[in-house]
C-alpha cells in the first residue's frame, strides 16, 4: 500500500506493517494505524499516522534512557522526540510513552501516574 | 455543568458502572476515589492537556526541523 509522510514523501510499505492503536494517541482518537519506519542513517523512529500525513513524529526507545523503564511484556516503550535545531533543547516525553507490540503489530498509549517521568526530559548532553 | 453538593463519605455515580466518593476536605484540597472499569481511563486534566500540547509540538517541528547530534551523547537517567 501507498502511504504519504511528511518526512519521506509518498512510500511503498506492505500492509502488514501498519500498526494499530485502537484507542489512537491522546487528542488523535481519530486515527488509529501507524507506520513505525527506521531509516538506516537515523537516531530515531519515525512514526506516521496511516490516515492523517501530518501527524507524524520521531519516537525513542525508553529503555536506551532508563533500563528500568516500566514495560509492559512483549510491549516496547517508546517516548515522542520533540526536534530543536539546538540538541540541548532536544527533548523526550517520559511521562506519557507509547507502547508498541512489533510482533501484533497493535500499541497504545499511557500516562504514567508518577511524578518522576517528564513531559519535556532533555534526551541528549554534550 | 451539573453542580452537586457532597459531604465527606458521600457518592455520586456517573452511569452505572463509575462511582465517584469524597475522601476527606482540608482547606484547598479535596480528596476523591474513583471506581470505574478498567477500560476507563482516569487522568489529572492538566496533566492530559499538557501530553496533547507535547505531541502537537512534536508533530509541528518533526518535518522542519534539523538537529545535527554527531557531538552530542544520549542523556541517561541514573
């Protein structure tokens, strides 16, 4: 199937790569498949809504932070990046992951009661 | 917005399946339990509007911008 992204223009991917999230993401109930790519020269995930090109945005395994990242069993957790031209300001939502089942190929998204995870955790240092 | 007036100890249900008790009162505080299905999700307001407004950041500066990271290391939490 033909899929648009705003990062990679229009790409070829097999159906059975799409990933669905029945619930959607928090303020995105709407839409529910996603394409999770790895372009070999990037950091990060690239995670594209199927239906909606512009919801798009780079996520980051938790577990590279914090090896004590909560995760639930054959779920991954996954923080949105948010991008800044400074890597300083490069930041990373603890609080709220995504966890995804790469094998199901179903996710969900949680917010974490606990006041230790950040919204905006500075994801790198010089 | 429906107003009710409750005293400590005292429910209201919200349909059949979510119940909503007054704990206890103090000066500017108020502590609630909330019984629901699991599948009802329960978050502080705040905290839910700000994870909304973090992932429209995200998805607003995901396209645009570029970030060289070669001299920079992965922030680890200890």
């Amino acid at each position: 199937m033909k899929i648009t992204t705003q990062k990679f223009g229009e790409i070829e991917i097999p159906e059975n790569m799409v990933i669905v999230f029945q619930n959607g993401l928090f303020g995105f109930e709407d839409y529910t498949k996603f394409v999770l790519l790895k372009p070999d020269n990037s950091l990060f995930f690239w995670f594209n809504s199927v239906e909606n090109p512009e919801i798009a945005f780079p996520l980051f395994g938790l577990r590279m932070i914090d090896e004590d990242y909560p995760q639930k069993e054959n779920h991954e957790a996954f923080g949105i990046v948010t991008l800044n031209p400074d890597p300083l300001k490069v930041t990373i939502n603890m609080k709220a992951p995504v966890f995804i089942d790469q094998d199901k190929k179903t996710g969900y998204q949680e917010i974490l009661d606990n006041e230790n995870f950040s919204l905006y955790y500075n994801l790198f240092v010089e | 917005m429906l107003i009710l007036t409750r005293r400590i100890e005292e429910e209201i249900k919200i349909g059949k399946d979510i119940t909503v008790k007054i704990i206890s009162v103090s000066d500017n505080q108020v502590k609630i339990g909330i019984s629901a299905p699991n599948n009802v999700q329960i978050f502080r307001s705040e905290v839910y509007d700000k994870v909304i407004q973090n992932t429209v950041e995200a998805t607003k500066t995901a396209s645009t911008v570029k970030v060289d990271l070669s001299n920079y290391k992965i922030h680890k939490v200890k």
